[in-house]
C-alpha cells in the first residue's frame, strides 16, 4: 500500500464530550473531540484541554470534571460549548441546561445527557499546546431508557453524537455495523 504522510494527526470519528466544570460560584461546560478512556481499573479517563480555554484553570484549581456524552438532539449545545467561551456567559443558562450535582464538590453534570461520568483528577501531564487531565472516574450514570436489562448501556438507544474532521455525525451502531463482532473480549 502507498502510503502518503498526512498534514495532521487525527484520530476519528470521535465522541465528543461535554466537560463541566465548576468552582462553587459558578459553572462552565466545554467541548473536547481529545477524550479517551486510558485506564480500567480503576477506571480512568484523559482530557486534553489547552491552558487558554477558561475552563483549564476551574479544573486545575478544583480537580474535578465531569464527562458527559451528548445525542444527535444536543449537537447545537455541543457546537456552541465548543465555541463560546465561560469568560463571556454561563453556557448552562445560555443553553437552557441543567446542572446537576452528584458525589464531586464542584463538577456538575448535565442533566439532559443520556451518560455523565464524575472525574477526580489524579495525573495532570502538561505536554505543550495542551494539558492533560487524567480523571479517575468515581461514578457513572446513565439515562434509565439507555440501560438494557442486564443493567449495561444499550448504544442504540443512545444515538450518541459523532465527531470527524470538522463535522459532527450520528453513531447508531447497527446503522454502522459491518455485521462483525468482538470474538474473545480479553
Ligand atoms: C467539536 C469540538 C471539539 C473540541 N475539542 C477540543 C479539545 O479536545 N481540546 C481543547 O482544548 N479544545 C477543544 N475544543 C475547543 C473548546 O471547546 C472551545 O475553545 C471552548 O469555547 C472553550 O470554552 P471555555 O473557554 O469556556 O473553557 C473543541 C471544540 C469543538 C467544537
């Protein structure tokens, strides 16, 4: 296969993820496509924000955030949380969403995504253009009609947005599937 070297180094589709955040006095929500889970046990989640964006230092300075994944019906919140700045307006009021507080002191979710995760931040790694947060997630939830019966999250009843290149998609998993699935989980 020939093979060209691209202009950027991209991962994709991606989910991309709410971030909220908060310090008491008030609450901020942006948007991340670089969110990745990085470890299972215990269970730990990456966030690369760069230090300009206003919610860098509420996450510093608490140690805590919230990851919460948007449906298809929330991609005007997601857009805009990624390109309106908390310096200039709540964007939970801006955006008619509800926080809600869970076992963190500071990080709210919201309440209006299908799944939210609370984070602690253990590792902050500063690596140039971004720093990451790595989170150890405390606790998870999930909108009772995504929950099958075995208590585990059905992704089709989700319709989990999507992310690549500069558009956002739907991800239905059986729209999408190539009829092949995991052999041995290890
Ligand atoms: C789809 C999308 C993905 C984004 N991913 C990132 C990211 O991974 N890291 C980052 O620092 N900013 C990312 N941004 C930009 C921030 O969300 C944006 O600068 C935001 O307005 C910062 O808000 P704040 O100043 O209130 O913290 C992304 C924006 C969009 C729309």
């Amino acid at each position: 296969m020939k093979k060209k070297q691209p202009t950027q180094i991209l991962l994709g589709p991606v989910p991309p993820a709410l971030i909220a955040c908060g310090n008491g006095t008030e609450n901020n929500i942006l948007t991340l496509a670089w969110v990745g889970v990085v470890n299972s046990s215990p269970p730990m989640i990456s966030a690369a924000i760069r230090p300009n964006r206003y919610s860098h230092d509420l996450i510093r300075d608490t140690g805590e955030f919230t990851v919460n994944l948007p449906n298809i019906d929330q991609v005007a919140l997601t857009d805009g949380c990624g390109t309106l700045s908390g310096r200039d307006l709540n964007k939970f009021e801006h955006f008619k969403v509800t926080a809600v507080k869970g076992t963190l002191e500071y990080a709210p979710m919201i309440d209006q995504c299908p799944i939210s995760m609370e984070c602690k931040v253990e590792h902050t790694l500063e690596l140039g253009s971004h720093t990451v947060f790595i989170g150890r997630v405390v606790a998870s939830y999930a909108a009772e009609e995504v929950v099958d019966e075995k208590g585990g999250i059905d992704f089709r009843r989700c319709r989990l947005l999507g992310f690549c290149a500069g558009s956002y998609l739907q991800t239905d998993p059986l729209d999408l599937s190539i009829g092949y699935t995991l052999k041995n989980k290890s």
